[in-house]
C-alpha cells in the first residue's frame, strides 16, 4: 500500500516528457485511461468478498499497475520525446502527425 501512495507522489519525477499539456499526446492519453481502469479495478476488487480467484486477479492488477506507473510511462515520455524531437529537426508535417502532437513553435505553415 505504502509502494502505490509513494508512485502517486513521484509521478511528477518519473514522467519527464518534453510537454506537459495532454490534450495531443495519444500515447500519454491511452496510459491515463488504463491507469484509471485499473484503479477502478482494484476498488472493485476490494469491496469484494475474499476469494482465491479474486486474490489471484489482484494480484495481476496490483503488478499491471506497477508496470504502468514505473515502465510504460517512462517508456511513453521517452517516445514522444523522439517525435517531437524528430518533428522539429526535419520540419516533417506528413501522415498528421503535427496535429497529433501539440507544437507551438513550429514556423511551419501549410
């Protein structure tokens, strides 16, 4: 219990993405969404009765949520940190990806 409170703190530090507005970051969208299932998940699973299967699931929610919160939202920052790095450099504005990603100073017009 103790591991998750601590997660929810550190957050801040260990999601270091370029931008901080979500409003065009799909992967980071996708993320928040699975984040807050398994959150749900789990107060499902604590109003429960207690059972071996519903131990069992637990258990798997508990390590998904870990996963998320240290490997997969590192990973995600890391990514679109490559695209918009990428995106600046070249000045790529094909396949939509400029709409995608939120980009302000981009002297690019169509």
């Amino acid at each position: 219990m103790l591991g998750s409170i601590l997660i929810l703190f550190l957050m801040p530090f260990i999601y270091t993405s370029e931008t901080r507005n979500t409003t065009r970051r799909p992967i980071y969208k996708l993320c928040f969404w699975i984040f807050v299932g398994y959150y749900i998940s789990l107060y499902i699973i604590a109003i429960l009765p207690i059972s071996e299967s519903m131990n069992s699931f637990g258990q798997i929610i508990v390590f998904l949520y870990f996963f998320l919160c240290l490997i997969l939202l590192p990973v995600a920052s890391k990514i679109e940190a490559f695209y918009v790095r990428y995106l600046k450099q070249t000045r790529y504005i094909g396949l939509g990806l400029t709409y995608i990603f939120n980009f302000k100073d981009l002297s690019v017009r169509l």
